[in-house]
C-alpha cells in the first residue's frame, strides 16, 4: 500500500487539481447518461413480492476498495440488482477502471464509475466529493470496505524464543501504523468526507418513500473477534476498530436520521485470504465452491458471491431498513474454531 497520497479532484470552480490518472477514467465516465430518477421503493408489507422487499433498484452507492475481492463482490450484486449508479474507489486506478468495464458490460449500461481516492486523505476524499457533488449529487449507500492486510505473522507464532519473537514484533510499528491509517481512520475519515451527500440521499425518492434511511456499510472481518492472529496481529486489532468505528456511527447518526451497520466476513475469494487458505490446503483457483476442511470452516467451504450478495442486498434495501448497529458474521462457522471475545 502506498504511503503517499494523491489527490482525486472533483471539477468546478474551487475543486482541488485532479489526479493525474483520474482524467484517464473520464471518456467512459462523462458517456455515462445521467441516472434516471431513483424508483423508490414502496414501504413494503408481508403481502409485497419478495423481489420487492429486496429491491434496490435506483440505489445510489459509493464503495470504497470496490475493485477487488469483496468490494468487486458487493459491486457486482447492486450492479445487477438495478442500482443506479456505483462509485467504485481506490488507490489503483487501473484495477478500478477493469473492474467497471466488467461489471458495466455485464449489465448493459454504464453503471458503474470508478475513482480514484486515497481514504488516508482528506484532500483526496474532499476532491471526490465534489466530483460525485458535480455528478448525481447525493448518496443512499456508502459501503466502507477498502483496507489492507498489515504486517503477517506465521500462522503458528513459534514463541519458544521469546526475545528472538519479540525483536520480530517490535520491527512491525510503521506496519501497524499504516494498518490502522488504512483500516480504522480510513472509515471514519471516509464516513465523515460523504456525510453531507447520504443526509442528502434521505431527501430522495428512493429514501423518503421507501421507507429506507441512508445507511453507512463497515465491511470488518471476524479477525477483530478472533483471539489468535491468522491474518496478523495489527490486522486483527484493526479490525476490532473498525467494527467499534461502525457501532459509535450506528449511534451518532441516528441524530440526521441515518444509520449504520457492520458486516464481519470470513474466508471469501480476495487477495488478503488467498494465504490462509492455501495454508489450509485449499485453492481459490477454478472457480464454484471452493471446499475447505471442516476444521478450518465447519460449513466446509469458503464463502461465495451468492454469501455475500444476500447480506448487502438485505441490509440495503427494504428488509433491513429496521437495521442499525447490527454486527453480522457472515463466516461459514469459521470464529468458533478459533479461542474469540462476544460480539
């Protein structure tokens, strides 16, 4: 992960200078036709079809680290289910910018617009503010999902030479402090920076006569229950952070009328799991289900697209609107292998 942000630039008069990259994404960007208005979803009654009360059909949402992995994932699912519009985020131009010629392909339409953002910055995440103020002007979903994996440590940490471990752990602070800037102050900042367009998403159609707030998504990991250290020991406390970081916006959003929630995944097909499972004698390589021992995921299997897009689509639309501060595992069984603390 780069330690040296870039600013992404928002246009009109005042923005800051766009990234020199980003204006490489704007011929597929600005032949995007205006989003229609959203549809709003109608407050729904145990009679309403199915399909209904988990529609998200005009959905407007940002994700940041929506390029990759899970991000790419949960993309995908509201891409598909009729979202509106999809601001995909990162740090890697290129990867964002695959990613949505994939994903627009695939739906038929230009619904997916990828941007370059640092969420360390707060120049970067003031700059894409205002390129998203500029362009559809509001949001109903901000999925916080980008992070990275920190500092590793052997699977089974050999402790019998204690000073040789702790010389180990004490050359890992810049690790730890760049995996908290990312994974912790990243959310809050990132939450913080789209505030004013999701209290604007509550003025919409989609918001108001839906029956459905403007929501905050933390994507935390069950690593942050997890007493032991399989994706490293300044992963695991991060992620305790940032599901806390997702339980205090649950509460103080509730002042603007929006809400929060958190999903805390286990093993799915993503750059940072890829390691754990081969460690497991698994692969990720071939596609379906990929199995795994039932020691490791007692469901048996890694997690797929199909685990994942359920839960957004759930907590996104009309059944989950009666959802705030909830933290939802989503692992396949996988943290009652391992000594863990209550969520």
């Amino acid at each position: 992960m780069a330690t040296s942000p870039s600013s992404a630039s928002g246009a009109g008069a005042g923005a800051a200078p766009l990234h020199p990259s980003y204006a490489a994404a704007q011929p597929s960007t600005a032949a995007a036709a205006p989003p229609p208005p959203p549809t709003a979803t109608p407050n729904a009654t145990t009679s309403d079809p199915v399909s209904q009360l988990f529609s998200v059909k005009g959905l407007v949402a940002l994700i940041t680290g929506g390029g990759t992995g899970i991000g790419l994932i949960l993309t995908r699912t509201l891409a598909l289910a009729g979202a509106s519009r999809i601001y995909i985020l990162g740090r890697r131009l290129s990867v964002l910018q695959s990613a949505a010629t994939s994903v627009n392909a695939l739906v038929g339409k230009n619904v997916v617009i990828p941007l370059y953002c640092d969420v360390t910055s707060k120049i970067s995440l003031e700059s894409t503010v205002s390129v998203i103020s500029s362009d559809v002007g509001y949001l109903n979903l901000l999925i916080c999902n980008a992070g990275i994996g920190g500092p590793q440590v052997p699977l089974v940490p050999k402790l019998t030479d204690i000073e040789a471990f702790r010389q180990a752990q004490m050359e890992t602070v810049n690790g730890w402090e760049e995996t908290f800037r990312a994974n912790v102050m990243g959310v809050w900042f990132t939450a913080m920076g789209f505030l004013g367009l999701l209290h604007k998403g509550n003025d919409t159609p989609w918001n108001r006569e839906g029956g459905v707030s403007s929501q905050v998504v933390v994507v935390s990991s069950i690593a942050g229950f997890n007493k032991k250290a399989p994706g490293g020991w300044a992963y695991g406390a991060s992620k305790a952070a940032s599901t806390h970081v997702g339980k205090m916006l649950s509460g103080m959003l509730t002042e603007w009328g929006m809400r929060a929630n958190v999903i805390c995944p286990g093993l799915f097909p993503s750059e940072m799991a890829a390691p754990i499972v081969e460690a497991a004698g698994g692969s990720m390589m071939g596609g379906g289900l990929i199995p795994l021992d039932k020691s490791v995921v007692p469901v048996g299997r890694m997690g797929d697209e199909k685990d994942m897009a359920g839960q957004i689509l759930y907590l996104a639309s009309r059944a989950g609107s009666y959802c705030n501060g909830n933290v939802v595992l989503i692992d396949g069984g996988r943290l009652g292998t391992f000594p863990s603390a209550g969520y």
